[in-house]
C-alpha cells in the first residue's frame, strides 16, 4: 500500500508538471502575440501588403509637411525609367524655378544695407533648391517609395558685422555719367533708383540683382513718365532713365573683381555712356546681376547731383588690395 501510494503522488507530481509547464507555453505565446513579436497575418492581409501601391513623398525640411506625393507605377517607372527621370528632373525644375502660378522655392539674395544711423537693414539669404540632387533621391527610393526631403540650400551674405564702420574708408572704384537737368520725370527716376541702391552691402560670394534690389518702377513708389527705349523705339513710360542708374553702376563694378551673370544692352545707342558699356534693365524682365568674386565685402554707394549721377565702390582700408583687378 505504501508503494501504490508513492507511485500515485508521482505520478499526480508528474502530470502536475506536465499541466504547468503546459501553461507556461501557452502564456508565453500569447504574451508574444500581445507583444507584437508574432502578430498573426491573415490571408487578406497579406495580400493587401503585397498588392499596396509604392510611393514617394517629397517633404519641406523647414515644416516637414509632405508638398507632394508621386506614384513612380503611373509615371512609367517600370516600363521607362530614362522618361520617368525626365519626369522628375521637370517636377524638380518648377519646384525651384516655379511655374506661372506657384512661385519656387528658389530664392534670389536681398541684400543687406546701412540705413541712415548706421544700423543695418537686414534682407534676405538665398535659397536653392538642388534639382539634381532632389532628382537622385527620387530615383533612390522609386523602387521601394519612402519620403524624400527637398535638398535647400541657404546662403547668408559674406562681411563681418565688425567690418561695417569701415566699409566706407576708401573709393576703390568710381564712374559718373551726366543727364539734362530740364528732364525732369527722367531725372526723378535716376535719383530714386540711384536712392535705391546706395548703401547696398555686397559681401563675398554674394549675388547683386538691381531688379531685385530696386523693386517695381511703378507710380506707387514714386517713378514718373519719362522716355524709354523699347524694340528699337523710343516710347513713353513709367521709370524711363533708371537704365542710366544701372548702366552707371556697371561701369563702377567693372572696375573690381566681379562675375557678371546678367547683363543687357540697349536695341539703340545711348549717350550717357560708351557704346557697349550700358546695362539695360526691366522690372519682372530683363535685369543687371553680378557676383562678388572676391574674398572680401564692398559697400555701393551713390552721388545724385543737378546733371549727375556717381556711383562709387567703397570698402575697408585693409580690403582695398583684394578689389583691384589682376
């Protein structure tokens, strides 16, 4: 009887164990399950992972907000890879440059100026959108979809806060050009586009736009009628002379290591300067931009007489070596 009762209670022990480690089994795999280590996957499921459309999201860096969504199957991916690139290097050329309704996110240099205390009027960096680089992060991730964040480029202007009590040391480059004191509307508008551009802070590396600078020639901010040339013709309109201001202008830079970029001459000879030394400029159309290509900054400033208009570069006494041309 002892014997039956000893074998009983192993073998109750036994079962007993057998029933926890049972248990135990089956608590782990459900604790798996609400983990997430091994969530089932039905049919349906996965078939709906398999089948789901691949996209690419292109997002702003600055708000992080998805600007658009691309599906690289409807733009012929997988049928035409050389014309779905074409695609991309398009969409990344109007998300720069923009298109007639959206501006892009490229942005020209505002540049930075003294005011009349000697404080500094601030303006805008530049902004650029790398469209061959937007275009090779699409393509990387077109296979597989994934977000792509637009590769910006911002660009401050190129001086020293403590270089600016010293811009104005030394001329380093100058030119004048003279103008009929009796045409007045004319004259008007030579001195508030020559207003608008003195003081201008150009550091090194930076882009000056005289569009950009001037802003719209319009009656709102003062430019009066005055004569112009348009396609050879010589027709009234609003800021006719501010070429006089720009081609003066060109005549001061060109003295100092500078890139022009942009620049325009006049469908007829004008006077006020050598043949082929004139710069033409029309607001929201035809501009004047050059780049510093020194190493050092320059300030522009302007002399608006009865029948003359100067314009100077100026800069510290210790840069003035670094703004003489080779």
């Amino acid at each position: 009887m002892k014997r039956k009762w000893i074998a009983t209670m192993c073998l109750v022990c036994v079962i007993g164990l057998a029933g926890c480690q049972g248990k135990s089994e089956k608590e782990k795999e459900l604790q798996q399950q609400l983990d997430g280590l091994q969530e089932p996957v039905t049919a349906e499921q996965k078939e709906t992972q398999e089948t789901a459309p691949v996209v690419v999201n292109i997002v702003d860096p600055n708000t992080m907000d998805i600007i658009q969504t691309l599906s690289p199957k409807d733009l012929g991916y997988e049928e035409d890879v050389a014309t779905y690139k074409k695609k991309i290097e398009q969409l990344a050329k109007e998300l720069a440059r923009g298109t007639e309704t959206e501006a892009g996110y490229d942005k020209r240099m505002v540049l930075d100026r003294i005011g009349a205390n000697g404080h500094i009027i601030k303006g805008n960096p530049q902004v650029l959108l790398k469209e061959s680089e937007l275009v090779e992060k699409v393509m990387a991730v077109s296979a597989s979809g994934g977000n792509v964040e637009m590769p910006l480029y911002v660009s401050e202007s190129g001086y020293y806060l403590a270089d600016i009590p010293y811009l104005e040391d030394v001329v380093v480059a100058s030119f004048t050009t003279y103008f009929n004191s009796s045409d007045v509307g004319r004259n008007k508008n030579i001195e508030l586009s020559a207003k608008a551009i003195n003081n201008v802070i150009v550091g090194s590396g930076d882009y000056f736009s005289f569009n950009t600078v001037v802003g719209p020639r319009d009656e709102a901010n003062g430019y009066q009628p005055a004569p112009e040339i348009i396609n050879k013709k010589v027709v009234m309109g609003i800021g006719g002379g501010i070429c006089q201001t720009s081609s003066t202008l060109f005549n001061a830079v060109d003295q100092i290591p500078v890139k022009f970029v942009e620049r325009h001459h006049h469908s007829l000879d004008i006077g006020y300067v050598p043949k082929g030394r004139d710069a033409t400029v029309s607001y929201g159309g035809l501009d004047f931009r050059f780049q510093n290509t020194s190493d050092v900054p320059f300030l522009i400033t302007t002399l608006y007489g009865k029948d003359f208009l100067t314009v100077e570069v100026r800069t510290s006494q210790k840069y003035e070596e670094f703004l003489k041309n080779p």
